[in-house]
C-alpha cells in the first residue's frame, strides 16, 4: 500500500482519532492534577482585622486556615484603641489561598514622650513646625508687651511653664507667650496686659 493509499485508508483515520483521543485525556488529566496541585479555586477572603487584638487576629485566622505576622508596633493613634490592629497586609475581603501568611501593624499602648525644643527666642513661623514635627499641637497664643513681634518668650502646658528638654506626651497641645512688637516686657508669674488667642489655621503675620 502506498502512502498517498494509507491516507486515505480508515486505518489511518483510525489511527489519528486514537492519538487524538490519548491527548486529550492527557490534557484533561494534566489539567485535573495542576487543579489539585495549585488548589485552584479554593480560595479564602481574609478578614477584617482592623481593631482586633493580636491574640483575637491569630484565634480568627487560624480557624480559617490562615497566620498571622506581627511586624512592628505603631505610634498610638487615638482611632484605635491601645495594642490593636491598625494595619493588614493583605487587606481585607482579599482572596488568599490557605497557610497564607497576613502581616499587621499594632498600635502603641499610649503617647510616647519627647523631649521639649527649645523654642525661646524664636519666630512664631519657626516654632510651630518644630512642634510639629515632633507629634505636638500648638495650642493657645498669648502676647506680652515685647520689642521683637512674635518671638517666644515662654513654652506652657495647661498653665505649667515648660524648658527645653521637659518630657512630655506626643500630641499635646503647647501654648506659646509671644511679643507683641512692644517694649516693656519682663518675665515674671504674673503676666499683665496679655491677649490670649486660638491658634489659627492660616496666620500670615
């Protein structure tokens, strides 16, 4: 038999439909056994854990075949209460596949303390941004007579006069004693003629 006559023949057509047939039952095997291999489609959403302690975070995830990973302790953040979940990683209602492991971030217990700058004889301008960056709040202004405009005179804290290096909690608010472009300034407990101000959003002094 020659071979145009071979294929043309129902042997070979025979033939081919078997190898096609062994293929594709090879595939679909291939493809069942990288489903089981890869667990494909059993997926887990994972919780919200925003606000949970670290103990309730790793009961919750581990009943739904997850870990928990604490990776570090955060400044306190009055949104959640003390030693709780601030941060996730994945978020929440991500699918993830079992065993997988979810990184948080934990609040502090309360404020740190920092250490007081020193901010007498400097600008207004100066000062606030210095608190700032160290986790304060300016609180109230207060102007005494006083040659140069808008200098610190004195750092306060609920009416106790603070000095450079006095600890106190992040996110106080620190009032400020400034001059008011006016001689005749002296430092003393009782402060006359003074003019008690809410700290403004935008001061273009």
């Amino acid at each position: 038999m020659s071979v145009k006559e071979f294929l043309k023949s129902k042997v070979f057509f025979k033939q081919v439909a078997i190898a096609l047939g062994i293929i594709v039952v090879v595939v679909f095997l291939l493809l069942q056994w990288l489903s089981i291999a890869t667990d494909h489609g059993n997926v887990i959403p994972v919780p919200d854990l925003h606000k949970l302690t670290v103990a309730k975070a790793t009961e919750t995830l581990e009943n739904i075949d997850l870990e928990a990973v604490v990776l570090d302790t955060v400044d306190f953040n009055p949104d959640f209460p003390p030693y709780t979940i601030t941060e996730q990683d994945p978020l929440p209602k991500v699918n993830v596949k079992e065993d997988r492991k979810i990184y948080v971030k934990v609040n502090s217990g309360g404020y740190s303390t920092v250490a007081m700058p020193d901010l007498i004889q400097k600008t207004y301008r100066q000062a606030v941004p210095t608190l700032q960056s160290l986790g304060l709040q300016e609180g109230t202004k207060t102007y005494v007579p006083y040659l140069a405009k808008d200098v610190v005179l004195e750092m306060k804290q609920k009416g106790k006069k603070l000095k450079a290096g006095d600890k106190v909690m992040k996110a106080s608010k620190i009032d400020l004693v400034l001059g008011d472009g006016k001689t005749g300034y002296q430092e003393n407990d009782s402060i006359n003629d003074v003019r008690t101000l809410e700290p403004a959003e935008d001061n273009d002094e």
